[in-house]
C-alpha cells in the first residue's frame, strides 16, 4: 500500500513535538503532506512556529507548515501556560525557525489537500478541533476523502483541565461535537490510555542515551513538562499526543472498545465533557475509544523511531 497520505493538526506544546518527531521519523508508513497549527496550549502564533522549529530540529525544514484559528469556535479562549511554559515548548531550547509559515490558511490548506489527494487522507489531531471543524463546515466534501481521524482528547473517566473535561475538547466544545459527529472513522485518544504512557526517569534516561540533538530536545522538554506534572503525575509526565502516532504505526499495543461518544455543550460544570456510553444505551458507537497501551511497547517505538533522525538535525 506504501505510505499513507498524513496530515498533522497540532498545539506545540511538549507533547506535540515529540509527537511530530516520532511521526517524521516514520516516512516509509506516512507521506506528511503538512502541519497545520491551531489555537491551544499556547496562542497560534507559538505554537505555529514551534512546529517550524520541531521540523527543522528533525531536518525536515521543507516540510510545510500552515497557520490555522487563533481562537475556538464559541467560547472563549483558554491556554496551558502553566504546564507548557511561556514558549509551549519550554525545556526544548531550539532556535528561530528556519523559514516562514505558508502563506495558505490551514482551514484552506486541510480542504485542499483532501481535495488533491489521491488517496484517502489521515488525519491525526493533537490540539483543540477548531481547524479540521472549519474545514468540515467550510465545505463538508473533504470527508469523502478522509481515512480515518485519530483524536488525542477526551476521557471515560476524570479530565484534567477540570475535573469533567480534557483540554483539547475543553478548549473548543463545539469544534469537537462538529468532529465528532462528522460520520467517519474516528479514533479517541484520551486520558484513560495516554495517562498510562507515562515518561519515567529509566525511559528519559534511554531516550537520552541516543546522544543526538533531537533526543536531547525530547530530554528538556520531558524534564520541564515532568516538573510542571508532578501534582497529578508522581513517576513522570503522561506522553499525550504521541500515543496518537504510535496508535497508527502500531495498533497492536493499543487495546479499545467502539462506543458513542457525545460532547457536553451545556454544562455549567462539565462544558467540553466526552461523554462516553460504555453502557451501549445511547445510540450506535460513533468512535473507538482506547483504553490500554503497551507502555513498554510504546516507549519502545518512541526510542526506535526518535534515533532514526538526524543526530545534529540544525
Ligand atoms: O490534555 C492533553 C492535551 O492537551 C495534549 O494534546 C496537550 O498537548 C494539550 O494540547
Ligand atoms: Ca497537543
């Protein structure tokens, strides 16, 4: 079948970058046909050029990057500042990016390439859903060539950024519900699965033990985020975003359940709350929804993939 045609949604943020390095790093399983960036952790303007500065880090400064939403669909916008650092990428200490964003919005950008695309295109999303819902609204038809979406977001059980939601659904409500209701194959990576990837020091420690400029970003930004964690997370930070990427190279370390999945909109308490119907009482399953890794197998994949770039990758 050959590489499968990728597009990567992100919020740079720690979690993203290494997300979008093990995803680089897999070029005989995907063709990335662009970044785009989107409004999360940290305003669009940082985590825009923090995914130029994660490309050039794997030594891939052609690969294009797109500007999308600075802000979510209705509510008001929220950022991540205290767990992420001021940058979003804090600990990771890269330079300027090596060239300017495209001039195409991301929106435009997403519509596009599944316009162009002769092969139905994945897309894997690591931030709140305003560009992918956009690009949905703007004009519905992209989904006759979507494969597959792969979502880092939501929760079974306790969110994080309140106790009822995840941030990136928390972050755009009504992106997620318009997503989530968009009728293709959709794939939910949430807390209960990524909170079992858990960065301890012996795995850093391994990563570390590449002794490349790529892991030892990977290193920094581990150490940073790990130290902001620590509250909710004693034995090491939880790598979000790159169970979505593992997830598509090797869905055999993931175990899931299909079930219906509704965004709560209304909730004074529980806005942006994935409510997961394990009962299979509310309707057929709209999403799969993962509950197990392999954390020695994912962390496995990690270190295999992140030495395969370019030791001094600058
Ligand atoms: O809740 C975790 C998610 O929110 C991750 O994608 C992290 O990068 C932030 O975007
Ligand atoms: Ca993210």
């Amino acid at each position: 079948m050959g590489a499968r045609p990728l597009i990567i949604d992100c919020d740079p943020g720690q979690d993203d970058a290494i997300a979008l390095l093990m995803a680089i790093a897999s070029a005989e399983e995907f063709e990335l046909l662009g970044i785009t960036a989107v409004a999360g952790n940290v305003p669009l303007a940082k985590t825009e050029a923090n995914a130029r500065r994660v490309r050039d880090l794997a030594g891939r400064p052609e690969l294009p990057v797109y500007a999308g939403c600075p802000r979510p669909m209705v509510r008001a916008p929220v950022t991540a500042e205290a767990v992420h650092g001021p940058s979003g990428i804090d600990g990771a200490d890269l330079p300027e990016p090596s060239r300017p964003a495209e001039e195409t919005h991301a929106v435009d950008f997403l519509v596009q390439a599944h316009a162009e695309a002769s092969r139905p295109v994945t897309l894997a999303t690591l931030g709140p859903l305003t560009n992918v819902a956009l690009a949905i609204i703007k004009n519905p038809s992209i989904l006759d060539n979507v494969a597959e979406i792969v979502a880092m977001g939501g929760a079974i059980g306790l969110g994080n950024v309140i106790p009822a939601a995840e941030f990136n659904i928390y972050a755009d409500p009504h992106a997620a519900h318009v997503v989530f209701e968009a009728g293709v194959p959709l794939t939910m990576v949430g807390l209960d699965v990524t909170r079992q990837a858990i960065a301890t020091p012996a795995r850093i420690e391994a990563i570390r033990s590449l002794e490349t400029t790529p892991a030892r970003a990977v290193c920094g930004m581990l150490e940073y985020y790990g130290a902001r964690t620590t509250a909710a997370y004693r034995h090491g930070p939880p790598l979000h975003d790159p169970c979505v990427i593992a997830y598509l190279l090797k869905p055999e370390l993931f175990e899931w359940r299909d079930m219906h999945v509704a965004i709560e909109l209304a909730g004074e308490h529980s806005l942006g709350r994935t409510v997961c119907d394990v009962y299979g009482r509310s309707g057929a399953p709209n999403a799969r929804v993962l509950e197990h890794v392999d954390a020695d197998g994912f962390f496995a994949l990690l270190s295999e993939r992140l030495a395969r770039l370019p030791a001094s990758a600058q």
